[in-house]
C-alpha cells in the first residue's frame, strides 16, 4: 500500500509531463544551486558524466570513442 506523501506528489511531475527521474534530477539541481561553497565545488565534481560510444560492424563492436562532458 502507497503511502498518502507518494501518492500527493506524483501528480506534480506526471501532470507536468516529466518522468521521475527528470524531476528527481531538476531537485538535485537546484539543491546543488542552493549550496555555499566548499559544497557546490563538490558536489559539481559528483554531476560529471562519462561514457563511451561504440559502433558496430559486422556483428561486432569497433574500438570505442570515449566522450566528454
């Protein structure tokens, strides 16, 4: 059984069209914006992304292509 805070909040973000995680991550954001330094610098180093891109050919993977922020 769903508690009455999960089930009050869900219709902001899903009236608003997003799915939970873009609302999650609009939260995160703005907290992140809210914080005095040294937290923000922190904190920033915590939100980068990393990634590596991979085409196929032939069935197999090439070699892969790492991308930056």
């Amino acid at each position: 059984m769903a508690s009455a805070g999960s089930m009050a909040a869900a219709p902001f973000w899903r009236a608003a069209g997003m799915t939970y995680i873009t609302y999650s991550n609009i939260c995160a954001s703005l907290v992140r914006s809210c914080l005095k330094e040294p937290y923000r610098a922190e904190s920033a180093s915590r939100e980068k992304v990393h990634f590596s891109v991979s085409k196929w050919a032939g069935g197999k993977p090439e070699k892969p292509n790492f991308v930056p922020e």
